[in-house]
C-alpha cells in the first residue's frame, strides 16, 4: 500500500515530534474555517507553536500563478504553483444548487494518455500530496470569501481534473476524509472519477476505511478496441472484469450502487454511431450500472477531435432510455478558458 504523503504534515513533525494528536485536529479544523488566513489566527494553538508555524510552515501548499474567469459562465480556472515550483489546475464552477463545485486534481499531468485529454498528452510528472490536494477546496473557499464575502459555500468537489485519482490512492482518500471531517461536504457530493484502474477498484471491495463518496467510471467505448483506442491503458478483458467488479461493488457496498455511474465522451465520428449506443445498451445490461452521463467531447490546443453535434447525441441517448438506462447529458462549463473536461493541462505559459 502507498504512504499517504504530506509535505506539511513531515515539516510540522519535525518541529514538534512529540505533539498530542488533538493538535493536529485544532490545525486542521482551522485550516478548513474561511474566518482564518494565517497560523497566527489559530488561538487554539500555543502563541511560541503559531510563531513557529508562521516562520516555517507553509499555511498553504500552493501559490496562485493565473487566474480567469469565463465569459460566458461563472467558471473560473487557476493555475496553481506547487512548493517544488511545478504547476497544476483547479477549476470553480456554479452549479444548480445554488453553490459552488470544485473541479480538483490529483496528479500533474497523467499517464493514462486518453486520446481527447489535454493532461494525458503531457508527461506524467508526480502524484500531488494529500496537502496538495485537500488545499483546493482552502485555495477557492479564500478565493470565495474574498471575491464574494462569507456566504458562498463550496457544496459539491469533483475528482475531473488533472490525473486519475486513483492512481494516488491514499492521497485522496486521505484528502477526501480530511474535507469529511472538517467542512460541511457529504460523502455523496464528492465524485471521484476515474478510467477504471482495476486493481483501485478491488481494493475499495475491500478497504473499510474508503468513505462513501459517488464514483463515475470513464467507459467511452463498450467496444474492447474501439476503447482501447481512447484510452489506452485500458485491456482487452477490462469490460468483462469492470462488469463482473460493478455486480460485487452492487451486493457488498449495498446502497453504494446508486452512486455509481458511467461517464461516455461523445468524439464526433469515434464513438458516436448508433451501433456505438447499440453496444452500450447490451454492455450495461452486463453491469449492475443503470446511469450514464453523456458528455460532448472539448476541443483541446492541437487536438483533432470534436464533440457530436446535438442531433447525434440525442439519437444515442434516445437508444439508451429506450433500454431503461438514466442517460444524461452533461452541462459543459469553461469552454472558452479552456476549463471544461479534458481542457486542463497546467501550463505556466
Ligand atoms: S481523462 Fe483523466 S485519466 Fe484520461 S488522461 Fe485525462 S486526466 Fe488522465
């Protein structure tokens, strides 16, 4: 099993090796209270551990390099610098509950190499740290109250930016925890996302500590290689395996398989014909998944693929309601920053 890695957390250790462990928490819930902004607002702590804290601690793991927000919606992207000087995004986004939602990442850049994402045509660099991670939610919750005062709230965080979350197993799960303990985030308003990395998957069976969050697993193809052709890290027997996974996930998570969805890229010409949904249909039949969100495909900087048009999508949705399959289309947000799904690529430039 991976370590859960934390810069801040080793840096606070070394400088208090023998601290109670309700310590921690008086940071942790601090760091998480939108009236704080620095180590010397923690009264809880000792005024000689604030000013320690304050001269060798980092209050938060990374610094804003760009901000912008869109013009057509509300959604706003940051690019975020690292301690170690690398660069990550973070998107902000309305959403209908009135609140916000936050678009997190988990790695920079992503070795999974999926042929319509602007992160898997970089190199995989690192996995981001729990600190790196659970600090997305700080960085827009400041970001908010300053833009906006004290009443906006973060009420849904999505695993759909850079990297496959459960390639940095530990990190998120320690990260999701953390916001569980210390906001007002439930576990069914955080989707973790992922392509599918079977091993993950087994290992949530298993693991009693894994919170009860949504998790929405990439199909785009139920042709073995038509996707293996978009996602490459995928194998000839992924959907046999991923079918018979959904099934024990359905019987030992119980009301868990309400939270689990497929997600679909609709590519203009790829994945998008009719004998496509047709196959879709018959593959989902397999599965203990009944729900499935369509989303047209964002162009990114040099791609060659584009998303369906309108008429396509409603055709290859009428396909899937018509077998009983909850299919949805998802909203895009950000397209003109660059920010929708499989847009971010965390470039200083
Ligand atoms: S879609 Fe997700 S898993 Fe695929 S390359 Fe992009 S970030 Fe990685």
């Amino acid at each position: 099993m991976d370590k859960v890695s934390s810069m801040r957390q080793e840096l606070i250790e070394q400088l208090f090796p023998s601290e109670p462990a309700y310590r921690r928490k008086q940071r942790e819930r601090a760091f998480f209270d939108a009236k704080i902004d620095g180590w010397a607002g923690i009264t809880t702590l000792p005024k000689l551990e604030r000013q320690t804290l304050q001269d060798k601690v980092p209050w938060i793991s990374h610094q804003l390099a760009k901000l912008i927000t869109s013009d057509i919606d509300d959604t706003t992207k940051a690019l975020l610098q690292t301690l170690d000087g690398m660069y990550f995004e973070t998107v902000l986004l309305p959403n209908a509950r009135g609140a916000w939602t936050i678009c997190v990442s988990s790695q920079i850049g992503c070795a999974m190499g999926c042929r319509f994402c602007a992160t898997g045509a970089m190199d995989f660099k690192r996995n981001l740290t729990v600190d790196e991670i659970a600090d997305q939610y700080r960085f827009w919750q400041q970001h908010l109250v300053k833009k906006l005062g004290n009443t906006e709230r973060i009420s849904n965080v999505v695993f759909m930016g850079m990297g496959e979350p459960l390639a940095n197993y530990e990190n998120i799960k320690a990260a999701i925890l953390t916001w569980l303990e210390n906001t007002d985030l439930g576990p069914t308003h955080i989707i973790v996302s992922t392509v599918g990395l079977l091993t993950k998957l087994e290992e949530i069976l298993i693991d009693a500590t894994w919170p009860p969050v949504r998790l929405a697993i990439s199909l785009h193809s139920a042709d073995s290689v038509e996707r293996q052709k978009i996602v490459p890290s995928s194998t000839p027997d992924f959907l046999t395996k991923l079918a018979d996974w959904s099934h024990r996930y359905a019987v030992n998570l119980g009301n868990r398989r309400l939270y689990l969805t497929f997600e679909y890229t609709l590519i203009a010409g790829v994945n998008d014909s009719l004998r496509e949904a047709r196959v879709l249909a018959d593959y989902m039949m397999t599965t203990a998944v009944r729900k499935i969100n369509l989303i047209p495909c964002n162009p990114i900087d040099g791609g060659d693929l584009a998303g369906s048009d309108s008429n396509n999508i409603l055709a290859f949705e009428k396909i899937l309601l018509a077998r009983g399959i909850d299919a949805t289309r998802r909203r895009s947000f950000g397209g003109d920053i660059q920010a929708a799904c499989g847009q971010l690529a965390g470039s200083a430039s």
